[in-house]
C-alpha cells in the first residue's frame, strides 16, 4: 500500500512504516489508557486509517481503579491516578477484540506485579491471531506494586524483559518510564535483553494540591502528568534514547497535532502514540498522520520513514 492509495493521504508519499516487526500502515497509534478498547472510538475515526491502537493495561483478573478524584485538569496538562482499571485478559479476548473491524492493527499491553505475571499475560495475549504485538507497561507512575518499580530499576527492568521475552517470540515493545535520571541507560538494557522497540514516555509522577481545603486533588496524593507540558521532556528521552540503541523507539508525550509528531520522528522515533489528547479531539490521531504525509511531501521525502532520526541537530 502507497501513501497515494491512502485517502486523505499527500500524493506520492509511503506512510507506512514497521515498528518493531510489526508493519503499520502509517506512523501514528493511539496511547494505552487513552483509547479505551479501541470501539469506544469507532463513531469519530475510521480506526483502519491510523497505524493502530495500543489497548488499555490489561491484568490477569478484572481490576477496579483508584477511588475518585482520580484525574484532574493542570495547566497545559491533565494529572490521572486511573491505576490501571480494566476488564481483565479473558474478557479483552472474547468480548473486546472480536467487536473490532478488521483491519484494525491491535498492540495489546501488560501490566503485572511481578515478571511471571507479565510473562503469563504477554503468552495469552500474542497468542491471539488479531493481536499484532504486545506493549509491556514497566512504567505506571500511580500504582503501588509493580510497574514503575520495573521501570526505575535496570536490574529489575532486566529480569522483566527477559522473562516476557522468553513467553513470547511475537513483537514486544517495552513502555518506559520517565521518572529516571538516565533513560540511555534503562533503553541499552531493553534491547540487551531482546525487546524488539521501546515506547516512551508513560506519563510524569507528579501531584497537585487543592490550597483552600490543604489536601491532595487526586485521592491517591499521586498521579501522572500527561499532555503538551510533558513534550519537551518526552522529546529529550526519545532524542538521548535513539542516541544509545538501534532498536526501533515510539515516541509519545503531549502530542497534538502532527507539527508535535513530526519533532519525535526527527528525534527518532518511528513511530508516535497519540494520548491526551484524544479526549479534547477523538478524531486526532487519524488528522495528524495526514498531516505527517503533508509535512513529509512538503519538505521532499519519499517516506514518512525517512523522517526518523532526520533532526539536523548541529550546532550554530
Ligand atoms: C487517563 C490516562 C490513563 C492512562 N492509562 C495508561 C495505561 O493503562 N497504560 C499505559 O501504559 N499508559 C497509560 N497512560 C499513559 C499514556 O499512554 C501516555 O504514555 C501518557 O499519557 C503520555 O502521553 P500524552 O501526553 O499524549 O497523554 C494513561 C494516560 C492517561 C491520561
């Protein structure tokens, strides 16, 4: 398939690009968490003319969330303590996937307390013919057991990766957490350990304070910072990321519009997530890889896949 057979698409410009082994008719997916189960989402987009969609944090068993408030407005951003509600593997499987269209690239994600959950959910999941890669979330920064743990902690970060990657040979992206001091580092150790990509960032630990009542907004004190105010930090772990592995990176953090995706593939990545800002645009995602083609056309390359690592960051 060509950029040109793409509708919406610019003439003459290939959208397509393959991340982590995993062939994506263009270069923009939704984020986990923001896009709910993908038909949440059917009334606003055609969700076969986006790269695909990476589906909620799955668990083995149904989980309920945090108690609300549980997400709040910030400037520039939105804070969410959600902690990884969701309808369980068995019924993502039997009841979610199937009232997809086809054509729908799916990319599950898996979130555990401890490497042999992972590894049991990453088994179940690739082993489905309508799941095109698994997303491990080593980087929630809301829940208290596991997740972020995994992602603050090359060691642990090592044995996770190890161990979902002996349970499965199918695309395996790792999810990063920002809320370390040196990304370089935790991105050698997911590809020394044979993650196929690496997918950052989760969102930013952080909290707000209701002033007049001298308490936390969100019930769980903490939260994660998503939106545009996380660009710029994002853009910098994508950026120092891309400088220490060869493993593909997807880039996501605050993007709104496809001026913001264009600035992750010239620092890297080959492809973006779109997160946030679903909420204020559900149809965003599709609108932002038209306007990738665009920008690629207008600035003369053939491939939206050309524009990865294209940063001319010399100085002066
Ligand atoms: C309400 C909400 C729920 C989220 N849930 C998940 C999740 O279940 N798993 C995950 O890996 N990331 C989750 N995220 C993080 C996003 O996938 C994304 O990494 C982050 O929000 C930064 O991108 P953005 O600024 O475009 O939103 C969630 C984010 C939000 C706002």
């Amino acid at each position: 398939m060509s950029g040109a057979e793409t509708p919406g698409g610019a003439a003459g410009v290939d959208e397509r690009v393959v991340l982590a082994g995993i062939p994506l008719r263009n270069a923009v997916l939704t984020a986990s968490g923001t896009f709910g189960y993908g038909t949440e989402f059917a009334p606003f987009l055609d969700l076969t003319q986006i790269g695909g969609f990476v589906a909620k944090s799955l668990t083995l068993e149904p989980r309920f969330g945090n108690p609300p408030p549980r997400i709040a407005e910030t400037p520039a951003g939105m804070l969410n303590a959600i902690s990884i509600e969701n309808v369980g593997v068995r019924a993502f499987l039997e009841e979610k996937l199937p009232a997809l269209p086809e054509g729908v690239v799916v990319i599950a994600s898996a979130f555990g307390t401890a490497p042999e959950v992972y590894a049991e959910l990453v088994a179940r999941v690739s082993a489905h013919p309508r799941i095109a890669g698994v997303e491990i979330n080593a980087s929630c920064p809301h829940v208290k057991a596991g997740g972020i743990e995994f992602g603050q902690d090359p060691k642990l970060l090592a044995e996770l990766v190890r161990t979902v990657r002996a349970a499965t040979q199918g695309p395996l992206l790792v999810k990063l957490s920002p809320n370390v001091t040196r990304i370089a580092d935790m991105a050698r150790v997911c590809e020394a350990e044979g993650a196929d990509g690496i997918t950052l960032i989760n969102a930013v630990q952080a909290m707000e304070v209701d002033v007049e009542r001298r308490r936390p907004v969100l019930s769980n004190i903490l939260g994660g910072l998503s939106g545009p105010a996380i660009r710029p930090i994002a853009l910098r772990m994508v950026w120092q990321a891309a400088q220490a592995v060869k493993i593909p990176i997807c880039g996501v953090g605050g993007i709104t519009d496809a001026s913001d995706a264009v600035k992750f593939l010239l620092c890297g990545a080959t492809a973006v997530q779109v997160g946030t800002t679903n909420y204020l645009d559900p149809g965003a995602a599709a609108a932002i890889a038209r306007g990738i083609a665009d920008y690629a056309q207008r600035h003369g390359f053939a491939r939206v896949a050309d524009l990865t690592g294209a940063l001319d960051a010399r100085r002066g």
